[in-house]
C-alpha cells in the first residue's frame, strides 16, 4: 500500500470527523425546533427567578436570539417584560458580543462545507488511482478517530478539572475584545444563560458527536476485522 495513499485517506478521514464535530455542534444547539433543552436548563438553574419573567417570555427570547445567531433574524432585538419593566431584552454589549458569535458559528458551518468538499475531492482522486477503498477506508476512519480521541480526553480532563478556566481560554482563543465578560447586575443574557448551562450543552455535543463517530467507527472496525481475516 502506498504511503501517500495512507496518508491522504488519513487526512480525509480527519476531515470528515470534522465536518461531524460541526455537524454534532449543530444538532445539540439546533436540534430541537422547540427548543426544549434550553427549557429544562432554565428550570434547572431557576432563569425565570433570576430574571423575574415568565417561562414564555424566556422561550420567546431564546427563539429569537437562537435565529438570529444561524442567521434568519438581522437584528437582535425583542422587546419582553424582564426585571418588571416593558423592554428591550438584549443591550449594546449583548448584540456587539453575539455577532461575534454568529460570525463564529457561520464561519464554523462554512469550513464544515469545505471540509466535506475537499473530503470528496480526495476520495474521488483516490477512487480514480484505483486505490484499495475497502482497506483504505475503515483504516484511515480508524487513524484520524484515534487523533480525535486523544484531544477529546485531554479536553474532557481539563474541563472536568477546571471548565471556568477553559471556557476562559476559549473565550480569549477565539474572541479579539473582552465583550464576552458580562455583568450579572445589568445584563440579563448573563442570567439567561449562566456558566452551567454551557456545562450542560458541552456535554450535550459531546454525546451527539460520540453517536455520529460510533455508527462509522463500528462498521470500520467489522470491515478492518474482515480484511485481516480473509488475508489470513
């Protein structure tokens, strides 16, 4: 078998566990059109208290924040009863600070675009150097899972340690302005949304992305088990 063929289904296998990582992302966040795991986490960290509003209000907040994030709504604004007063729910820091994060998150699902195109290319030149697909495949998914597995652990250990300090560097990694760093006392997405809730949803990515890799991960297995014993 050739290195450079190893080495390139290798590197498309990486690619597609990528574009599954971005796929796993968007199906924890968006998965769910009534968006019934953000309810259960506002009850769970008693939002509505913090908040002084009503569950539908909340809903009706999150709805729009959450279209306007992959990009169906151009401004972020919503006018609700919050704190006992008739207002605009979102203020100039919170929508400063989320389009940054919508440029964030589209950017992400462009590069998954990418990822999948340049991902096909290269099976596509392979396909066409009459490489060996059925041992190339299940080995290359096998290598690029292991890489993968190995950064999830030591991401996993760190944020089990310490996740305020992670979700700090992440912060300071992909953010140029400290706009990310509110203040409970007068902004209200803060109390929307506080630190376990993006605890939570971590762990929420994490179980979808771990049953997007399985399905793949076991039928490369059986067919990597299969080649071996029919060589033999």
């Amino acid at each position: 078998m050739k290195i450079w063929y190893r080495v390139t289904i290798t590197f498309t296998m990486l690619l597609v566990i990528f574009a599954l990582l971005i796929t796993g992302f968007q199906l924890a966040v968006y998965g769910d059109s009534h968006y019934g795991f953000y309810k259960k986490e506002y009850e769970k960290y008693r939002v509505t208290d913090d908040l002084n509003m009503k569950i539908d209000n909340v809903m009706a907040v999150t709805e729009h924040m959450m279209a306007y994030l992959i990009g169906k709504e151009e401004k972020l604004s919503i006018v609700t009863d919050v704190d006992g007063e008739h207002q605009d729910f979102f203020n100039e820091q919170d929508r400063l600070h989320l389009a940054d994060v919508r440029n964030l998150f589209l950017g992400g699902l462009k590069l998954r675009n990418y990822a999948v195109i340049l991902a096909t290319i290269l099976m596509i030149v392979l396909r066409a150097k009459k490489a060996d697909f059925r041992r190339l495949v299940p080995l290359g998914y096998l290598q690029a899972l292991f890489v993968y597995l190995i950064l999830a652990a030591i991401l996993g250990v760190a944020m089990s340690i310490d996740f305020t300090s992670c979700f700090t560097l992440f912060h300071k990694l992909f953010f140029t302005n400290n706009l990310w760093i509110f203040d409970p006392e007068t902004d209200y997405m803060i109390r929307m949304l506080p630190e376990g809730f993006f605890s939570d949803m971590v762990i929420r990515v994490g179980v979808i992305f771990i049953v997007l890799l399985a399905v793949p991960g076991v039928a490369a297995v059986v067919y990597n088990w299969k080649w071996k014993k029919e060589r033999n």
